[in-house]
C-alpha cells in the first residue's frame, strides 16, 4: 500500500482565492503600463513633419482594455505607405519596441497573484 500526503494544500487553496481577489487590479495596472508604454514608444517613432501626428496619438483605457489611437486622417498613409511614398512603419516598430517590457508588466501581474 502506498500512501501520499500533499503538504501545503490548504495554503494553496488560499492563494487560488487572494489571487482571484487580486487579479483585477493587477490586471487594469499591467493593462495601463502595456497602453503607456506602447502609447510612448510609438510617439518616440512617428515621422515629424508638422509634430501634427505625434501630438495627435493618445492612449486611453476602458475596463481590461487600452488603445493607443490617432485621429490624424493621414496616419494610415504614414504607416503603410502609398504609391508615392514608402511605409514608415511607426505603430509597428513602436509595439516591437515597447513589447520587452509589455511582457514584464504582464509577468509582474501574474506572479503578484501569488504572492
């Protein structure tokens, strides 16, 4: 016969419950920090003719999610290109570039739940 005797348990029952408790906070914070970051990064790599567009992107959130829009009605041009003129690639670089720290802010919000 072989018997097996799990220690801990209880406390891990525990955590499961506080980590519910805590997730929602954790989460909106790691969703503001990924909107900020991404928001910066983005600004740190539009064009700048005018300053028109870069004053134009902001970030916002509602609930579990963020933006980080424009309303600049040539930004789309900017960003892909047209036939006359080659994509500069802003959004996209500026996400490439802030995604390091996007994943840490994610990682910080779930170890926290278990803290």
């Amino acid at each position: 016969m072989y018997s097996v005797k799990l220690r801990g348990l209880d406390e891990f029952a525990r955590a499961l419950r506080q980590g519910n408790a805590r997730a929602l906070p954790a989460f909106k914070a790691a969703m503001v920090g990924t909107a900020q970051e991404a928001g910066g990064a983005i600004k740190d790599r539009t064009p700048v003719q005018t300053g028109r567009l870069r004053a134009s992107i902001r970030h916002f959130m509602q609930n579990l999610a963020g933006w980080v829009v424009t309303d600049v009605h040539y930004a789309g041009y900017v960003e892909f290109g047209t036939a006359k003129m080659a994509p500069r690639g802003y959004f996209k670089r500026g996400i490439d570039a802030a995604m390091p720290r996007i994943q840490e802010l994610w990682k910080q919000a779930m170890v926290s739940l278990w803290r």
